[in-house]
C-alpha cells in the first residue's frame, strides 16, 4: 500500500505554488545571498550545497558568485525547471532532504524557511542529522528559519491574491503548534484546496537539534543583514554551525 503523500509533495509539484509565489523578491534574496558570502569568506570554487532549492533561484546567483553549487529538492517540477540552467559549476537532483547526498561541501544552505515542514521532530532530527553529514570536516551549515514567535504574533488571519486570473483565498491560523496556511481557490471551474504547514520551532528547539546532531552553534542573526538576533523583534532566525570538536 502507497503511504498518502504529505503536504509539501503535493503543493510544491503544482503550477499555482509557482503562480502564487512567482513576486518573491529577488533583489532581497540575492542581497542575503551577497552578505552571507561575504561574512562567511566564501572562497572562489568552494563547494556549496543549497538545500531545498526549489527552482534554483539562489543556487544560480551562488554560482554566478564563482562557487561549485548543488541545488537538491524534492519537487521533480522544481528540478526539471532548473536543470535548464546548469553548467560545468552547477548542478541540480531531486532529493529528500531528511537522507544524505552521497557528496561532501564546504557550505550547506537551507534558506527561506526550507525546514519544519514534517509532522513530528524524529523526522526534523533526521534532516539535521543529514546536513551534519554532508558537511566536510570544517563545513559551515546555515539554516534561515522565520522568527516564529513574531509570526505567530502577527499572524495575517485572512487575505485574497489575485495572481494569473485565479484568486487565492489564504487563511492562517496556529494548530498544535504548527503555523498553518490553507490556500483555497478555483480554476476554471475546478475547487483546489492546499496546505502549507510549518512547525513553530524557536531557538530552543533547534538547539536541541543540534546537540544531537553534534553541531556546535557560532553565530545567530535576525534578518538579511545579518543584524543581531531578538526572539522578539526579528523577522528572521538565521544560524551558522560548525562540527562539534
């Protein structure tokens, strides 16, 4: 018997995820891209993986950076797209992220929130436990997580987009500690219904993550300048971890 698939399987394989997220700011992303590599002194040629790709958007300006990329993730529509940009330097593979990529990098990036999708934390521990393991002896890991306690606080109830002719009904609410988006819409004449799920995971919790993953955390961030981190005021959680010695 086939297991049902979860939330982020489905979503992200169909065209109105693209449709509905296709204004995501490109400048704000390549300017977090542009600080991270300098703050981090990323060397010409380094190997660096990006992790939950998605279309390939930052893996592509990393590699315009002069970097070796590997962008993985899960969507075959997401890869398909961005194997139309790969070169001798970047490469794309559909991956689960909770299993080890048989390679080893400098760097691995996890960014925009590319984590917390999965229902219970053995399943969380797993894709630490795998980013830990595709690091070489002095990788650097940096995860960009939202601020789930400012999220939480100023949580959108309800909104409409109107994206391509289709009108996105959005509502968010919190369920047993999983911030939850339930997009609803139709297209020609057809109802869809999908779900966003990603669990509330403070600091606290990833620190737990990585004591067990023997990562050892160096420094935290609360937004794409690479400010100090305020659980309470920041948009972001970004976080940079080496190997436990």
């Amino acid at each position: 018997m086939q297991a049902e698939k979860q939330w982020f399987e489905n979503w992200f394989d169909t065209k109105y995820y693209h449709i509905l997220y296709q204004s995501r700011n490109d400048d704000e992303a390549n300017f977090f891209m542009s600080n991270l590599v300098t703050h981090l002194n990323v060397k010409p040629n380094a190997e660096v993986l990006d992790l939950a790709c998605g279309k390939g958007r930052h893996s592509i300006f990393l590699n315009h950076k002069g970097l070796n990329v590997t962008g993985l993730d899960l969507s075959n529509e997401s890869i398909a797209f961005a194997k139309d940009f790969e070169n001798e330097s970047l490469h794309f593979d559909v991956h689960d992220m909770r299993k080890v990529y048989p390679k080893k990098f400098d760097f691995v990036f996890n960014l925009f929130t590319s984590f917390g999708y999965f229902e219970n934390d053995a399943e969380n521990q797993a894709t630490v436990n795998a980013m830990k393991n595709m690091l070489k002896t002095d990788g650097i890991l940096i995860i960009d997580f939202l601020n789930a306690f400012k999220t939480v606080q100023n949580l959108v109830a309800k909104e409409e987009k109107e994206l391509d002719g289709i009108t996105f009904k959005i509502e968010r609410n919190v369920v047993n500690g999983f911030i939850v988006k339930t997009i609803n819409f139709k297209d020609k004449g057809k109802s869809f219904s999908y779900q966003e799920r990603v669990k509330a995971l403070t600091l606290n919790d990833f620190k737990n993550f990585f004591e067990s993953a023997g990562l050892q955390l160096k420094e935290i961030f609360g937004n794409y300048k690479l400010e100090t981190f305020n659980a309470e005021t920041s948009g972001r959680l970004i976080m940079v971890l080496e190997q436990s010695k």
